[in-house]
C-alpha cells in the first residue's frame, strides 16, 4: 500500500466512522425533543420515558461523534498538510463556525442531560431543542467545508498560490444548497429509519406494547418526510454535479464518451480497459435528460480528461447506484407507512409494513456512506476540484500504514462496544430500566467505606 | 503597544485564550483521571464516584476548547498548523488516540449499569489514557517552544526516526510533558477540594492530594530547568531574557505560594482561585516566551497569518460566538457547579437520566 492510498484509506475510514455517529448526533437530539414535546402535551409518561432513553442513547453515541469529530479535525493536517495549508483561509469560516455549533450542543447537552429535576420542563425542552439545532448547524456548515471542496470559488490562482481571498465565499459555494440539503435530510432519514426498524422489530415479537407503539409513531414522524424528499434532493445534486464537475458525473453514470441523448444506465460494471458499461439497463436519453432536462443535451464523458485523471469509475458507479437503490426503497416504505397512517390504520398491526421497516433500518447509513464515496471518490485525482491534486497535498511522512491500520483497530473496537452497550440499553424492558450508572455507583461508595446518606 | 494589536496577534491571542480555557477546565478532567487511577484509602470508591459527578455534565464542554484551538490554528495560521501536524505526526496522532480512549471509556463507564469487572476495566481505560494525554499535549507544547519543530522541518533528507521521533524526545521536551502531568494533578485536586464541599474526610483526601502534586509540580519545574540548560540552550535564553520574563514568573510563583498557603489554612475556594491564576500565567508565560514567533525558528505570527480578511471574519464569528455562549456556559456552570457541590449531588439521584 502507497503512503498516499494510506492516507486516503485513513481519512476516508475515520470519516466514514464518524458520519455514523454524526448522523445520530443530528437525528436522535430532535427524536428526544419530540418526544418530550408530546410528553408536555399529553402528560402520557411514556413519552418521557422515550425521551430519557433517546438521551441516554445520546449520551454514548455523542461521546464517540466528538472524540472522532476531534480526530479528524487534526487528521486533515496530520494527512493532508499541503490541502491545509492550501485551504486553511479559505474553509477556516465554515470550520468556525461549526466549533460555535458544537459549543452550543455540548453545552445544552450538558443542561439535557443532567438537568431533568434541576430545571423547569420548560427550560429542559427549550435545551433539547438547542442540542438539536447545534446538531443540524453543525453537520450544514463542514458539509459546506466539502461542497467548497467540489465547487471551490472565492479565490484567483497566481504562481500556484491562492490570492485575493474571499474569507466568506465558501459559505456560498455551489454545491452548498444541494449539498447541506441532502446531508440534513439523510440524517434525518437514517437515525428515523434505523430508530423505527428497531422499534418495529420489537413489535413484531409482541406488537401490544404501548412503549414501543409511541417510539415507532415519532421515528416514522422524522423518517418519512425525509425519506420521501431525498430522491428529489439527490435530483438536484445530481445536476449540480453536472454543472460543476461533469467528470465526477461521467464517473457515476459510467459514461465514457462525450454524447447527445446519453442514457441512463441502471447497473452495470463499467470496464476501465474497453472504457464501456457493460451489462447496464438503459433507458435512451434518460441521463441527459435527468442532468439537463433535454433528452437530446450533450453529456460529457470521461474521454474529456487524460486517462491517467479518471477516479476508479467502477467504485462511483456501483456506490452511486446502491444510494440510489436504498433510496428508492426507503422512499416507498415511506409513502406505504404514510398511506396507513392517513387512513388511521395502525401501523404496528400490518406485519408486512414492520418487517419492511426492519429492512430499511441500516439502509440510511449504507446509502450515506455509498453517497460519500461517490462524492469524494468520484472527485479523484482532485482534493480541490481542478485546483490541488490529492497526491500534492499528502504529508511526507512515510509508513502511514501504521496510522491506518492503529486507527482501524480503535474504530473497530469502539464499534463493537457500542453495538453492545445501545443492545442492553434497547433491550432492556423499560419498567426496570430506570436504575442508573451513578445510583449505582453512589451505592456502591457507600458500602465500601463511604458515609451513608446524608453524610 | 499598539503595534502589538495587530490582527494577526489578536488571532493568536485567541487561540490562546482558548488553550487557556482548555487547560483550566479540560486539564482539570485530565487530572480528576489521575487521580481516580491513584484513588486510595478507605474511601477509595467514593473518591471514584466524586471524580464521575464533577466531570460528567462538562467534559464535553470543556472539550469544545481544544477544537476551537485547533480550528482556529488552521483557518487562521495555516501553514503553522501545516507544519505543526507534519512534524509533531506521532505525537499528536498518540494524544488522539488518549482521547478518544479518554472520553470514550468514561461514557462507557458510567453507561453500564453493572458494578463488574467489565465496568472497572473501563474505569481503569479511562484514567490510564487521563495520564497519557497531558504527557503528550505537553511534549507538543516543549517541543514547539524549544525549536524542535522548525529543526525538524529542516531535515527533510533525514530517516524516519532522525525527522520524526527524535526532535521531541529530548530530555527537556519529556520534562515539560512530565510538568504539564503535575500540573493538571494538582489543579484537578485543588478543585475537588472545592467539589467535595460538605464531606470533610473527602475534602482532607483531596487536600493532601493537593499539596502533594505542589511538590511535584515544583520538582519537574526545577528539573526542567536544569535540562533545558543542558539541553536546550536557546530556550534559557528567552526564559530568562525576555522583558516579559522576570514579571511573569514574579507572578507565577506568588499565585503558586498563594495556592499553598490557601491550601494549608482551608481556604479551599480561594486556593482554586490562586491555582487557576497560576496555571493561566504558565500558559501566557510559554506563549510569550516564543512571541512573536509561532513556530519559534521557523514562522512568526505574521508569515504564518491567512489573508486580513479571513482574520477579521474569524474575529467576527468569534465575537459573536462569545456573546452567545459565555451566558450559555455559565448557565452550564452555574446549574452544576455552584451549590449543591458534586458531593451533594451524589444524594440528588433523580436528577439524572
Ligand atoms: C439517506 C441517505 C441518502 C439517500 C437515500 C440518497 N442519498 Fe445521495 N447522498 C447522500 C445520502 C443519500 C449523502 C451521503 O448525504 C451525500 C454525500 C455528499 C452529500 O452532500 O450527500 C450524497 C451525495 C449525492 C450526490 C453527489 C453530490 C456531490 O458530489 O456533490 C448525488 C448526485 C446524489 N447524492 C444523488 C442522489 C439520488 C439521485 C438519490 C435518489 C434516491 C439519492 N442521492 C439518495
Ligand atoms: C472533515 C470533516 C469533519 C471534521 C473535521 C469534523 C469535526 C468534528 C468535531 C471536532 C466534532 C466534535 C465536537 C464536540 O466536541 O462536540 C464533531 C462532531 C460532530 N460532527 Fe463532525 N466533522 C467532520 C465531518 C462531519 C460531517 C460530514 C458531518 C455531517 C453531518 C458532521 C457532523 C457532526 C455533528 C452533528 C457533530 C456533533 C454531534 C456528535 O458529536 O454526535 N461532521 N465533528
Ligand atoms: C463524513 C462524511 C464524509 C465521508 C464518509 C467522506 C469520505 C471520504 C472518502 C471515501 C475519501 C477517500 C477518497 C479517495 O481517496 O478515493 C475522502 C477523502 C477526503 N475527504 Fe471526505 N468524506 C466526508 C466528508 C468530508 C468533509 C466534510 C471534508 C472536508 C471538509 C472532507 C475532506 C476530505 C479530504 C481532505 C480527503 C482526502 C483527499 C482526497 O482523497 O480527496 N471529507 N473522504
């Protein structure tokens, strides 16, 4: 393994583990407030015992989003001195701001948490919804980060350096829209769905509890609208992508050469060495139409860059068409699940919709992930499109293998702990899940040596 | 003096702050880390379960400081950030891992239910990377300030171990790694002094604790001394010549004499003050030692800053920032660090999930 694909392995591992729970941290905040909001309302206790679970749930999964958040924010530096160096003034503002977001969700998640008796339920809900809101502010703004990266602006090159900076031009970038949009709404999607397809699982084993019965109700509540705007969004991406960067769309649609009326090609492997997609599902017209609306548009092809420019065509392709796949599916389990609540026909008695339910739960995150290849993958050889080539901007260190494989192992290890430990919190049943780590803990003190109550 | 508001030194200023606040409240859980892996004694657990309650609802707050250092560094100083994680690549990828192991097992810990060997194990993570971490951040820091970096980015012929080992491990940079250890120690038990407010063995406990680390603190100051005479002649020199210096350290050691002097009478909120002021004034003290440098022997404040106009919107979002969130973290505070004390709090149960 070259130093530079360990580079690029590494940064791609660390931020494809950190996403995971970057999407939790915006979805799981406004689950929590939901219910919390409907416990007001309703004064059903059973809300608040999903909101005080959720925050549980939180409480981990927050702890690993920020020590890997911290991670990669060295990690840029620690791998791609030269794209810092280069980009430092230019993305510093979104990155900025975020830490402001992160600050702002740190702190009330602090107030969250331990504040259940300490202030009014007014109070509480209004630092649940802050949580929430620093949340989605600071997935928008390092998605801004990425999208200056796809479409840079603000800057003039001269001799190879940048100058006649705009400090402020990459929060208006062109792929910023498209791209928060569609993040915002996949996380949204992904936690409702995962959040629901686990609920739903638990209904399907008995499908009278109450409990579960609410959770799946305000899961489906965030998932569907999500779910049903995302293939539209995608649309959307998708012809920015072909405006900014149509190398990165010939990639993802497997179109090699330069055509009018190009197809949409549904599969398929693109061969690298014949330069043609073989074995797709065409529909004559379709790409063209879909990134220009004109069926008869030229759409260029790979054929427009040196062979030795092309990102590896196959992994975009396949990678796009899972997103696409998964979203489609997730679309439809979406509109079904509307179609019954509509007509008041309780979703946990239709096993069918439950078990397509447990279907979609993982697929957020597949498609997020599959969406993230196609966006940096596809943007190879470039780190800044058309600017820096990701080869210019590795560190010089050698061995960077070692990092790649030491982080590997961490994140692997951390995953199976947390895996574990959200298992005990869900299936626990939830009369006898009030114990709590520190009464426990206190208890404990007490019996070895401590004074007893009231010291 | 009013060349020394310049924007590029106000930015710096802030980055410094920023690390300030990070050592006063993060270095502060790094030491409460410490202290839980030499908890002792008969009340050995519920030292345990004091450390927990003080850390739990602001670690993650406390952490933020680090981040926005780091942002800040990058957006605004970028080739010293640049150069800093090329040359100091292993040390700074080892302090990640401590953090992330840090952070990590203490949630972990306290979201496992059972009183087992597994939620021990975690415990003993926990305090392990508590210890490991500081060591780092303050090999980071000696070896930013002693010049190894920019000789470092200089031996770009060298071997692996010539370019990227051997620059931070001398016995000086070490020494400075074991100083920010003792100090951290000692601020986290002057705070838990103040945190066990209405349990006298315990505040005893983290008293002696507390002067304990003093000594230590003095111990590594002296013996970095000596080897930085030894080793690192060039960081004498500004240590002691610089026009800031002699004041300074003046200070330093009377906000050091004041934490004793407090500690030993009882005055337990007062010798948080003093500590706190004293580990601030190490801060500025160091970064005024490699002022107006950044990277001393490599960039100044001035080569390193971004375009005027990316500094002055940081500013702004900065300033902003401040007025949005200084109330917010002192609600944060003042909901859990003014009374009840975290020992009270041990009685509030239900106030947590
Ligand atoms: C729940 C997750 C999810 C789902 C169901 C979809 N996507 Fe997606 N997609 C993402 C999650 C995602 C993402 C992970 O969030 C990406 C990566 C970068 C970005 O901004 O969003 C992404 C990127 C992304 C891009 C590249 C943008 C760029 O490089 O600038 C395109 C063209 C699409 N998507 C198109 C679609 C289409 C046509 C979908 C139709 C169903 C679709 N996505 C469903
Ligand atoms: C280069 C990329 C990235 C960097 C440098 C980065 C950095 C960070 C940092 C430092 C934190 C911790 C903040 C804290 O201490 O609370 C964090 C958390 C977070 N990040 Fe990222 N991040 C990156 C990518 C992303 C992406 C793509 C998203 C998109 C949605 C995202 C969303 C979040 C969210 C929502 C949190 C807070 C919630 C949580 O911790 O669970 N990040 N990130
Ligand atoms: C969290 C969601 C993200 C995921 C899953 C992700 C995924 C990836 C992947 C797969 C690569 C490797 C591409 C390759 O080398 O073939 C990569 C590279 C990279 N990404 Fe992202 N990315 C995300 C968000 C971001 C953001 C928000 C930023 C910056 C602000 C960013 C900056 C980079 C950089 C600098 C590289 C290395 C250079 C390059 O390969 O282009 N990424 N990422």
């Amino acid at each position: 393994m070259s130093d530079l694909l360990a580079a690029r392995s590494q940064m791609a591992m660390s931020l494809g583990f950190h996403i995971v729970f970057a999407m939790l941290g915006i979805g799981l905040p406004l689950l929590m407030v939901i219910a919390e909001w409907r416990h007001l309302r309703t004064g059903d206790p059973v809300y608040l015992e999903l909101a005080k679970r959720w925050a549980k749930g939180t409480t981990i999964l927050f702890a690993v989003g920020a020590v890997s958040g911290t991670v990669l924010s060295l990690e840029l530096g620690l791998l791609f001195p030269g794209f810092m160096k280069f980009a430092g003034a230019m993305i510093g503002m979104p990155f900025s701001l975020e830490g402001f977001a992160f600050f702002l969700e740190g702190i009330f998640l602090g107030v969250y948490l331990y504040g259940w008796k300490r202030i009014s339920p007014r109070a509480h809900l209004g630092a649940g919804v802050l949580v929430a809101l620093g949340g989605v502010m600071s997935g928008i703004f390092v998605v801004m980060a990425n999208a200056w990266m796809n479409a840079p602006t603000g800057f003039a090159m001269r001799d190879g350096v940048p100058v006649d900076i705009d400090p402020l031009a990459a929060l208006r970038s062109a792929a910023v829209l498209p791209q928060t949009l569609h993040m915002t709404l996949a996380a949204y999607a992904s936690t409702g769905f995962g959040v629901a397809g686990i609920h739903a699982f638990m209904l399907l084993r008995n499908n009278g509890v109450h409990f579960h019965r609410l959770a799946l109700g305000v899961a489906l509540a965030m998932a569907v609208p999500a779910a049903v705007a995302q293939p539209l969004v995608g649309d959307f991406a998708a012809r920015f992508v072909a405006q900014t960067q149509p190398m990165k769309l010939a990639a993802l649609e497997g179109q090699f050469i330069t055509e009018r009326g190009a197809p949409l090609r549904i599969g398929g492997w693109p061969d690298m060495e014949r330069a043609e997609t073989r074995m797709a599902l065409e529909i004559p017209g379709g790409l063209s139409w879909l990134a220009y609306r004109d069926a008869d548009a030229e759409v260029r092809g790979l054929d427009q860059v040196p062979r030795a420019d092309w990102p590896p065509v196959p992994v975009v392709h396949i990678a796009f068409q899972v997103m696409v796949a998964l979203g489609f599916y997730m679309a439809f389990v979406a509109l079904w699940a509307a179609w019954r609540a509509v007509r008041r026909r309780p979703i946990a008695e239709h096993r069918g919709l439950l078990w397509a339910l447990v279907a979609a739960a993982p697929m957020g995150f597949i498609a997020t992930e599959a969406g993230w290849v196609v966006t940096e993958v596809g943007r190879q050889p470039w780190v800044v499109q058309g600017v820096l080539r990701t080869a210019d901007a590795v560190t010089p260190m050698p061995g960077l293998i070692v990092p790649f494989l030491g982080f590997t192992l961490l994140y692997v290890f951390l995953s199976v702990v947390v895996v574990y430990l959200l298992r005990r919190q869900v299936t626990a049943s939830p009369a006898s899940s009030e114990g709590d780590g520190h009464r426990t803990a206190a208890t404990g003190a007490r019996t070895s040596g401590g004074p007893t109550a009231h010291g | 003096m009013a060349d020394l508001l310049t924007l590029p030194n106000v930015l710096a200023a802030a980055i410094l702050v920023s690390l300030q606040a990070y050592v006063l409240f993060g270095g502060a859980d790094f030491g409460a880390g410490m202290w839980d892996l030499l908890a002792r004694g008969p009340r050995r657990e519920f030292q345990r379960t004091l450390i927990a309650k003080a850390i739990g609802p602001i670690w993650e707050a406390n952490h933020v400081w680090f981040v926005l250092a780091v942002v800040v560094l990058f957006s605004c100083f970028p080739p010293a950030f640049a150069m800093l994680t090329t040359e100091l690549h292993v040390p700074l990828s080892l302090m990640l891992v401590g953090i992330v192991l840090r952070g990590t097992a203490f949630v972990f810990r306290s979201a496992d239910e059972r009183r087992d060997a597994v939620q021990r194990r975690w415990g003993l993570v926990f305090s392990l990377s508590s210890v490991f971490t500081p060591l780092l951040l303050g090999i980071c820091a000696g070896a930013i300030a002693s010049g190894a970096v920019a000789r470092a980015a200089q031996m770009t012929g060298a071997s692996f171990t010539g370019r990227f080992i051997v620059p931070w491990t001398s016995p000086f940079i070490l020494g400075v790694g074991a100083f920010t250890l003792a100090l951290f120690a000692f601020l986290a038990a002057v705070y838990l002094t103040v945190e066990a407010e209405g349990h006298e063995p315990l505040q005893e406990d983290f008293r002696r604790r507390a002067l304990g680390a003093a000594v230590a603190v003095f111990a590594c100051a002296a013996a970095t001394l000596v080897l930085s005479r030894r080793y690192d002649p060039g960081m004498t020199h500004t240590l002691v010549n610089s026009p800031w210096a002699v004041p300074l350290q003046l200070l330093t050691g009377i906000a050091a004499v004041g934490a004793i002097l407090a500690l030993v009478t009882r005055r337990f909120r007062v010798a948080r003050l003093a500590a706190g002021a004293q580990v601030s004034l190490i801060v500025w003290g160091w970064a005024l030692d490699i002022f107006p440098s950044i990277i001393p022997g490599a960039l100044t404040i001035m080569e390193a800053a971004s375009p005027a106009g990316t500094l002055r919107a940081t500013l702004i979002v900065l300033a902003v920032g401040a007025v949005i969130l200084l109330p917010s973290l002192a609600y944060l505070f003042r909901i859990f660090k003014s009374r009840p004390s975290a020992f009270e709090r041990l009685e509030d149960l239900s106030a947590d999930v």
